[in-house]
C-alpha cells in the first residue's frame, strides 16, 4: 500500500492557528496539510486546481490558497473508507446480472483515470464512468443523480420511463458529483447555481455525447445527464411508426413549394427525431436547409445548423430573420414559443419557403389555438399552415418475453371500443425478462394524429374556434387521432392499452 494512502483514513487536522495565512509551505508540506498523496497532489496542480509558485525548481504554495482549496474543493477529495460505496454498485449490478465494477481495455469509458495509484482514489473515478456505461448499456435516454435524506439515488430514463438504478451512501453523491463534473469540463467551485457542460465518452467502440446539467438542491448538488448517441441516429419517416396513409400525407406536404409545417408534442415526445426525418428526407444536394436549435442535437450532412446563443443575442427569431436572406428551401425552428418567431415563420411558409417547427400542444388542434392565442392573424395560420402533426413515444412490447393477453374490460371501456371492434384484436403484452430489465417493454414506437388544411377548416380558423369545435371539423375532415392510432397499435400487440392510457393521460385534458 502506497505509505499516504494511510493518511487518508485519519480525520483531518488543521494545523494550530497562530499560524499564519501567509505560511509558505513546500510541496510534501502541502500535500500533507490536504491530507492527500503526492501523485494526486500533482494531478490537482497540473489541472489547475491548486494554486502554487515556483521557488527555483521548487513548487511553493501559500497556506490560505490550500485552505481555499479545501473550502471550495473538499468534497471532491475522496471520502475514506469507501467500501461501502464500491459495495452498494456492485449490489445493485448483481441484482441486474452484471458483474462487481471492473475496467474495460484503455480508451474505453471503463478504462482507469491517468495518476489515480490507490484503489480508494480510483473508486469515485470507477464508480462515475460505470454510472455512465451502465446507462447507455441499459439503452438508458437519462440519468439522474439525486441525494435526499435516504442517500444518493441514481435513476435511469429507459423507453422514456424512470428507473432505479441504484442507491449509494450519501457521501457519495459530492464526490461523484465532483467527477462528473471534471468530466464536463465544468467549474467545480460553483455548486449554488445550476451548471452545464458535456462529456464525450467511447463506449463498446462507440462515441457518446453526455449532457450535464447540475443543480443546487437542498440535500446536495443533482446531476441530470442526458445520452446523445452520436452514431446511430434513428431518423427516417419510415421508422417512427406512422401508419401508411398519415406518412404519404405528411411526405406530399413536405415536397410542396411552401407552407409551415408543425410537428406537437410534450418535451420527450420525439418531436426532434420526426423534424430530422423529414429534414433528412428533403436533404439533397440541390436544396439549401437551414436550422436553428437549441440546442443542436444532431449533425445532419448537407444542413447547416445553427445553435441558439440568447447571451450573444442570437434568438429563433433572429436566426430566422437571417435566414431569409440566405434564400433557403427549408427551414427549421427547433421551437416556437413567442409572437415574434411566429410571425415570422408564418410569413416565410407564405414566401416560397417549407418552415418545420415544434410546438408543445398536447394535441394538433392545439397547436392552432395556441398560435391564434399568441396573437398570430387567424387569416394567416390559415393561410401558410399546412399540416400539424401531434405526436406521443409508446413503448413496444419486449420481443423476447411477449404474450398474449385479454387486457380488462375496465380497461377497454375506458378506450371506448366496441366488442366487435377487439374480436379479433391479438393484444400482447410483456412477461419480463432480462432483455428488457423486467419492465415488459423494449424500445419505442409513435403514435400519430396529423391535422391537414383544407379549405373549411381554413375558413373555420379565420372565425377563431374552439380546440372543440375544431377537433370535431378535423376528425370529420378524416383526421384520426392518437388515441385511434394507439388502440390500432394495442390490437397488433406492438404496443399496449395501459401504456397507451398511460401515455394519453394528459390527451384532452
Ligand atoms: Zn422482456
């Protein structure tokens, strides 16, 4: 065992305090005053956590510096005694099937941090990367990091819903919140405002964007960390899971000369993949496409993407603006939220130009509404709007432990279909097994309603209706709605009626 390493086991002690702030100490000195070993000593300095001067070849280092260290960076020293940390992971990696932490080969997420010599000062670094390749081995979308009274809790977004992944000791939640953030290249002093960053990491050979975001809490700072998978990205119309008739529709109004396309939907709902779909099926040589993200979750070839900068003054609706004079073909707003943007997106679908947008309206109806309640002219929603396509993630039922099932009448009762209609439905659900964690469940589909213009209804917008009055035109227009396209969805046993009610909950209040 390295001869600090039992140090680090003893509480720390200050020295007495007639000594002054301005006590120049060497390099051991400093070393010891941390109560950490040499090596990591020197990997603090060469990060610029530490704060020293040279005294010829040697390092030199005022007290009141390290004791500033120690204020603003304690938490990231290494808690001592951290079996108990290392044994909640490899418990709760037992529980799923996985082995206690290991290293992976160098280059690797698992692989061990550079200068880290003793088993305790790698174990945050360990226990922070397995956080990470457990997630994304789990097809984990999220990650939360919280600490309350019970401990630090680490949660999983899969298929959309929060898992448990596991609990840790409290003491731990600091320290591998510390790491995470070094990770991210983020300013490790600062815990009482929230922080962002990224972390780039390689995982079973392939490459990774981890977005942090932290949070003061009462009980600790939170990590949140949302998983972009930089080599797959799952775009394609065909691959969403809209029926035949509601894909030809949307296509033929994306190959028209002009008019604003909104796609609707909660956040999480899959709006983004459905807007690169369409971007990536117009994208050819021959078309100019612009977009303006916040932020930009993918890079499409051939696109130009812009990142929202709202410190620098670059809003959607500046974008937008500059847009226009670059004389693109498509345009891409990743959100419209306010009156101005609005406006102009109307007016560029009215110039020669396709305008995709995002919306959050639960419902297509909605999205209209909500534009005619911004204060958008009724006779020009009417007039540059094509389509809204209103949107929801179901998850399918797991591949490997499905079966069929007879869902309760109660259940089908509060879908409203006839006996008839389900005679001859094969509603399937999930036994669990170890291919979807036991949740029933393995991957994502969606569930589609989309709103075409046509001219009554356009002439009913002008008269600024009901969401109401409006869904009943839309729906006798042959608009069919999420709810009918999950219920086709539950009869073919991809999906099923209690996800598709748990999903819907929010659908028409
Ligand atoms: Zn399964």
């Amino acid at each position: 065992m390295p001869k600090d390493a039992g140090a680090q086991s003893q509480p720390k002690q200050r020295k007495p305090e007639a000594t002054s702030p301005d006590e120049v100490m060497d390099l051991k000195a400093a070393a010891d005053f941390l109560k950490v070993s040499k090596p990591t000593f020197y990997r603090w300095l060469a990060q610029g956590k530490l704060k020293g001067f040279k005294a010829g070849q040697q390092w030199r280092f005022y007290r009141r510096d390290l004791e500033r260290f120690l204020e603003t960076e304690e938490p990231a020293i290494i808690p001592t005694g951290v079996d108990d940390i290392e044994q909640a992971v490899a418990a709760a990696r037992k529980a799923r099937g996985l082995p206690p932490i290991a290293w992976n080969e160098p280059g690797q997420l698992l692989s061990p941090p550079s200068g880290a010599e003793t088993p305790e000062e790698s174990v945050i670094p360990r226990v922070a990367s397995t956080i990470i390749a457990d997630a994304i081995d789990a097809r984990a979308s999220d990650i939360h990091m919280e600490v309350n009274a019970d401990g630090a809790r680490v949660r999983y977004r899969i298929d959309g819903v929060l898992n448990e992944a596991m609990t840790l000791p409290r003491r731990a939640q600091a320290p591998i919140v510390s790491r995470l953030k070094y990770l991210a290249d983020m300013n490790l002093a600062e815990r009482r405002v929230p922080l962002n960053g990224r972390i780039r990491v390689r995982h079973h050979g392939n490459d990774y964007d981890v977005r942090v975001t932290t949070l003061p809490t009462i009980y600790g700072e939170a990590a949140i960390m949302r998983i972009l998978d930089q080599g797959s990205v799952p775009i394609g119309l065909e691959r969403l899971g809209l029926s035949p008739q509601t894909r030809q529709a949307f296509e033929r109004k994306l190959r028209e000369p002009q008019g604003l396309m909104i796609v609707t939907g909660p956040s999480g709902s899959g709006r983004t993949t459905t807007l690169y779909s369409a971007l990536n099926l117009v994208n050819s040589p021959r078309a100019q496409i612009l977009t303006i993200e916040d932020p930009v979750e993918y890079q499409l070839r051939g696109v130009m993407q812009v990142h929202v900068n709202r410190k620098a003054g670059l809003t959607f609706a500046v974008g937008l603006r500059t847009f226009l004079r670059c004389d693109p073909d498509v345009i891409m707003i990743g959100d419209l939220r306010d009156l101005e943007t609005a406006e102009i997106c109307t007016q560029a679908a009215l110039t020669g130009h396709i305008v995709l947008t995002a919306m959050l309206p639960s419902e297509a109806v909605g999205a209209i509404t909500r534009l005619v309640d911004m204060g958008v002219e009724p006779f020009l929603v009417g007039a540059s709007l094509t389509t809204v396509l209103a949107q929801r993630l179901l998850r399918k039922v797991c591949p490997s432990c499905k079966t069929e099932y007879k869902p309760s009448p109660a259940v089908l009762r509060r879908i409203g279909t006839s006996d008839e209609e389900i005679a001859h439905a094969k509603f399937c659900h999930g036994a669990g097994c170890d291919q979807c964690v036991h949740t029933g469940y393995y991957g994502r589909t969606g569930v589609f309603e989309l709103f075409e213009m046509n001219d009554r209804l356009r002439e009913m917008i002008a008269r600024r209706p009901s969401a109401d009055d409006l869904r009943a035109a839309a729906v006798e227009a042959g608009m069919v709605t999420m709810l009918r396209d999950g219920i086709e969805k539950a009869k073919q046993g991809i999906t099923t009626i209690e996800e598709l009610l748990r999903v819907l909950a929010l659908y028409h209040g």
